[in-house]
C-alpha cells in the first residue's frame, strides 16, 4: 500500500479533491487523524463540544436529525454557528446523512429541506444501495451549489442599498435584498436557481448575528480563521459508505468493489469511504479512509486490550489497529470521548494514540 505508507503532507500535495488536500494539510498542522461523532441533542450541547473539543479533531461528524432543536436559519441557525466555531478551530463538518434513494430525492434531501446540509455541511455522504446514479445526482447538486457560491461569495453588499429595479420583487416588505445589478443579474441567469433563491443568498451579509441567548463561549466568533491555514475552500465533498462497523451489515466484498469503482468516477467529488480498512488499490487511488467503530480500552488497561461492542450491533477496534494495521486515515469516535468523565481530556488520548498509529504506519 504506497498512499498508506506516504505522510499526510505528501498527500495533500496529489490530492485530486481540494477538500482532501486541505483536509489532508489540516491533519499535519493539528497533528490529528481524529473526527468526533458529536451525537448529542441540542443545539448548546452540540456547540459547546464543537468548542472545547475542536482543537484535537480535524472533523467533526454530525447528526443533524439527533438534535431536538436544530436550527434551521441558514446565517443564524445551528449549522451556520457550527461553522463559524469550525473555521476558529481549523476543522470540517461531516454531515453523516447516509443519503439512500433516488438520484432526485437525494438531490433535493441534500440541497433543501428542513436542513439544506449542503450550505453547512463540507462532507456528506452517501448509502450505494440505489445504485451509482445517487453519486450523479449528488455530484451534479455540489457543481451547481459551487457555481451559485461563486457569486455569493463575489457580491459584495452593504445592507440597506435599494434593490436594483431589474430585480424587482412583488415583495415590498422585503428590505434586506440589495443585489449589486452585474452580479445579481448573472446570478439569476447562471444559477438558474430564480429570483428567490438569489435573495435567499444574500443572508451571509448578516452572518455576524447570533441569536441573543448564545453561551458566551462561541458568540464572538465572527469569521476568525485558525492561525496557520487559510480558510477552506468553497467545495463539497462526498464519502461513500463501503465497509460498516456493525455486526452482520450486508455489504459484500463486490458490494464495497462497487463503491470503489463509483469513487473513482467522481475523483472530483468524492473524497474517499467511510470505511474499516484503507481501499486505496489502484496506483492513482488517493481516497480518504474514516472508519467508526473506534474505542480505546480504559487508561488502566493495555492500549491493545480488546473493546466490547455496545450491544446494540456496534463493533469496536483500537486506533492502534484501523491506523496502523488496516491502513484507515480518520478514526471516527462518538462515545468513547463523549461518554468519557472528561470528554476534553479523553479526546486528546485518542488524538495522540491515533496519530502514533500513523507516525509507526509511515515510518
Ligand atoms: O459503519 C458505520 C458507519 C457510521 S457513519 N458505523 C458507525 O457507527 N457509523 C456512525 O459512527 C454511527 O452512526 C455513529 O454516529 C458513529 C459511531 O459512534 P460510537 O458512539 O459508536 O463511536
């Protein structure tokens, strides 16, 4: 396996995804081959881990659906705020969707909605039992959310500016849409998304508002990046679920082949597997390996010591073995640090037990 024994920086410089190459470049800064599954639910508790565990990881994996009260407000909500503590502490979000139907289902699930995951959320990814054409169709909405992105980012706006007059809405109540005229026009045209969603757009002038009862802890984050790198480049990127954790789970060696394959035809949008061992076998193969189904053995024992399961299906193994023995590159964890008595602490053993792992696997 050469990508397996290659260092992270090596990596990062090949990487056919931008998101993989600034991911990859953030794992030798922090020193972290970490993500926390942050399966708690609310809103505070979600924000406050992301806060005080953010320095050790390099994704944080969420379930939007577990939180009671997700906030749906794109510029104001959860995932917006999430955001901002991401960039403060140099890490990417993983919306752990598992998307699972029909190309224009999951389309549509991954770009509107309750939650439209694809405005907060770096990663996603993806169940193959539907077949190839939910790659497609996912990689087809990151092109055109990118394209419309493009243009947000590019439009400069000072609230309070008239609406130009080509852009008229029937809405007068509607102060808050100034639209330079180029720019709007163009990305009315080019977006083709209408003049609604132009509008909707525009909300990231008011990122800067929290809503009043924010915890002191990540009010003031404002658009801080983490010193060292730059802030994460506008992409989306995809993990295919090829390999599970659980006990029994149905997917066949061909199965995870299949996946394989489906990767390789979207190099620019697919990041690599959540997975239980690296699937890097081709010579130009650069994917990315996360694999959950991680604990440590309490501090008392044998790091290698076995881990009992949970006993609802789900099946553990030590850092040690997914990094140094199965070749994965991010171990995925959610109870073992958040469970732990000090979730801060527990998270900085994982991180370190981790990227020893990776360190021995290189050298
Ligand atoms: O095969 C898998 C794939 C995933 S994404 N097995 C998993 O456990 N997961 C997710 O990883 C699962 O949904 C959960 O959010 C996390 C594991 O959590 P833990 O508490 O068992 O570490």
């Amino acid at each position: 396996h050469n990508v397996a024994q290659a260092s992270y920086s090596d990596r990062a410089k090949s990487a056919p995804h931008p998101l993989s190459a600034y991911l990859l470049r953030l794992m030798a800064l922090k020193k972290s081959n970490l993500c926390l599954s942050a399966d708690v639910s609310t809103t505070n508790q979600l924000l406050q881990l992301a806060d005080a565990i953010g320095p050790s990881i390099v994704v944080l994996k969420t379930h939007y659906d577990l939180i009671a009260n997700w906030d749906y407000n794109p510029t104001t909500g959860t995932g917006a705020r999430l955001g901002r503590i991401a960039r403060r502490h140099g890490f990417l979000i993983f919306e752990d969707r598992k998307f699972g139907d029909i190309g224009n289902t999951v389309q549509l699930q991954y770009t509107e909605g309750t939650a439209k995951i694809i405005d907060w959320s770096h990663i996603t990814n993806v169940n193959m039992i539907p077949g190839k054409a939910a790659v497609d169709a996912l990689a087809e909405a990151a092109v055109r959310w990118r394209e419309r992105k493009r243009y947000e980012v590019k439009t400069d706006i000072t609230v309070g500016t008239p609406r130009p007059e080509s852009l008229d809405s029937d809405d007068e109540s509607d102060t808050r849409t100034p639209m330079p005229e180029d720019h709007g026009l163009e990305a009315y045209k080019t977006a083709g998304v209408g003049r609604k969603a132009s509008i909707v757009s525009i909300t990231t002038v008011s990122q800067h508002f929290e809503p009043a009862n924010s915890p002191r802890s990540y009010e003031d984050f404002g658009d801080e990046v983490m010193p060292g790198i730059e802030e994460a480049p506008t992409d989306r990127g995809l993990l295919i679920l090829a390999q599970m954790s659980s006990k029994g789970n149905f997917m066949t060696k061909e199965y995870t082949q299949a996946c394989v394959e489906s990767a390789r035809e979207h190099r620019d949008f697919v990041m690599g597997f959540i997975s239980q061992e690296t699937l890097n076998t081709a010579p130009d193969d650069q994917f990315i390996s996360m694999t959950p189904g991680c604990q440590l053995p309490p501090e008392s024992e044998d790091d290698d010591a076995e881990v009992q399961g949970d006993g609802k299906g789900q099946q553990y193994n030590t850092p040690g073995k997914l990094i140094g023995l199965m070749g994965s590159d991010i171990v995925i964890v959610g109870r073992g640090i958040i469970k732990a008595g000090d979730p801060v602490k527990e998270a900085e053993r994982y991180r370190k037990r981790a990227w020893e792992a990776y360190e021995e696997r290189i050298a």
